[in-house]
C-alpha cells in the first residue's frame, strides 16, 4: 500500500534566504529527480487523447512513478488526494483529475512533481487533445515562447526580474496577459522553497542568480484578462473571464555560465507540434 512521504524533514524548512546548492551531488540528484518526471510526462502523451479521463492520466503517471522508484510529491501534500493536476481549458492550474473526460479541442496542463532519493523534479506541460483551434495554438505557443525568453535570462549576475521580464514582453507583445496569483519556487530538498519565482517585473529588480541556485520557472498566461479566481474545492484555479489559459514548467540550476534545464524531455516532447 501506499503511503504518503514525509514532505519536509524537521530539520529543513523554508526561510526567506535563497538556498544555494554548491554540492556536485546535489545537481546529480537534481538531474535524476527531473529525468524521471520528465520521463512520466514523456510517457502520457500518447494518452492524451479524446475519450479519456483525467482520473486514466492520474493513474498511470502514478503508477509510472512508483515503478521506477520514485515518489509523487502532490500525493497528500496539503491534503491533495491526486498526483497530478490535470488543468483543462480555462482552468489556470492545480485542476483535479476526476471523472472528466478529454474532448477532442481540449488544450489540458499535466503538472507533476516527483521525490527521488529526497530531491523534488517538478514540471508540467500543455497537450492538444485531437484538433485543436487556431486561438488556442497560438496561446499554446506563446507560453511556451514565454519560458524559453525567461530561461535565456538565467545566468549569473542576472536577477529574477530580468526572468520576469521577459516573459511578460513577450506575452503582452502578443496580446495575452500573465497570470499574476502564482509563481514559480525555488526546490530541491523541499517541494516549495525561497524565493517566489515571479513571471512578470522590471529589468534589474530581485535577488541576483548566483550559481547553485535551483527554482522552477512555469508562466501561466491567459487569452483574456489576468484575473484568476480559485473554486470551492480549494484548488482548482479558472480564469475569471472564462478565457483558454496555458502554463508550462521547467525545474533549473543556475551553472557557473548559464542554467541547466533538468526537466528537459529525454523524447524531445517537451514542446508539443
């Protein structure tokens, strides 16, 4: 049977310092927490597909994970009962796999975080169910152009609001807003750690990136208005305009001469055709 991890040792808790991981064996933990959730997305893909239930998806990422050695991380974190969070839609993020079946023009976020060994993978993705239209293409696209712009800036010596930056650029230069309710974390050891990882900001603002730093960067962004509102269930969080919204996620390290992406796709499906 099983049974949910002890999320956070008694000994390492969240503080407002921005940990740095100087250890070598700390990105090697890094590397082999993000291959494997990166793996399980991977393997989903091919399920993604009309007449599926995101409650199907759940299972099999869980099973998946539990498998190959790892732990969901999701899996009772705050109540949570579910491993992934399965975002269809005009929902923002943390939907709940249930019941609900995949229609063909659905857009839906799988996001997944996995504990190997005690290091957090944490990444989520955007998959077209059957046909998808134009409008929802285009957002599928610019939040994925949104990440790669943000993790361009990712170096030492640059700030987090450079991050920021340019992925709000590039999103309001196609029209479409940046949710501003969630953010990005810093993780390793801990699921949720300093700092707040903002998708949105000025040049030169924040914290500067220091080598050993590790966080997620996972813009959500909204055909419509920026404005979210979060359901009865605690969790599930819709735009309030009722327009598409689309999110992805990388986990990264800052290198002594730019960022090391350990979610990376070992398929190359990160980026959905």
């Amino acid at each position: 049977m099983y049974e949910t991890p002890e999320l956070e040792a008694d000994t390492l808790v969240r503080t407002s310092a921005i940990r740095i991981y100087d250890d070598p064996a700390d990105f090697e933990g890094m590397r082999a927490a993000g291959r494997l959730v990166a793996e399980a997305l991977d393997m989903i893909a091919s399920h993604v597909v009309p007449g599926v239930t995101t409650q199907e998806i759940d299972d099999r990422i869980r099973q998946f994970t539990l498998d190959r050695g790892g732990l969901p991380a999701c899996l009772g974190y705050k109540g949570y009962m579910k491993t992934v969070c399965t975002s269809i839609n005009h929902v923002v993020c943390h939907g709940i796999p249930g019941d609900r079946v995949l229609k063909d023009g659905d857009i839906v976020n799988i996001d997944h975080t996995v504990i190997v060994d005690g290091w957090h993978g944490d990444s989520s993705r955007m998959y077209a169910v059957g046909n998808i239209n134009a409008r929802a293409r285009k957002l599928v696209d610019v939040t994925y152009e949104s990440l790669a712009v943000g993790l361009e800036q990712v170096k030492p010596g640059n700030t987090f609001g450079d991050i920021g930056y340019a992925i709000q650029r590039h999103v309001e230069a196609n029209r479409m807003s940046v949710v501003r309710d969630f953010c990005g974390h810093g993780i390793g050891r801990l699921f949720h750690d300093s700092p707040n990882v903002l998708h949105y900001g000025r040049k030169g603002e924040g914290a500067v990136l220091k080598p050993g730093m590790i966080f997620t960067v996972e813009p959500m962004v909204n055909l419509g208005k920026p404005h979210v509102k979060v359901l009865s269930d605690g969790w599930t969080a819709v735009t309030r305009d009722k327009s598409l919204s689309a999110q992805c996620e990388h986990t990264v390290g800052v290198t002594e001469d730019g960022v090391e992406i350990f979610t990376a796709s070992p398929a190359g499906l990160f980026r959905p055709n």
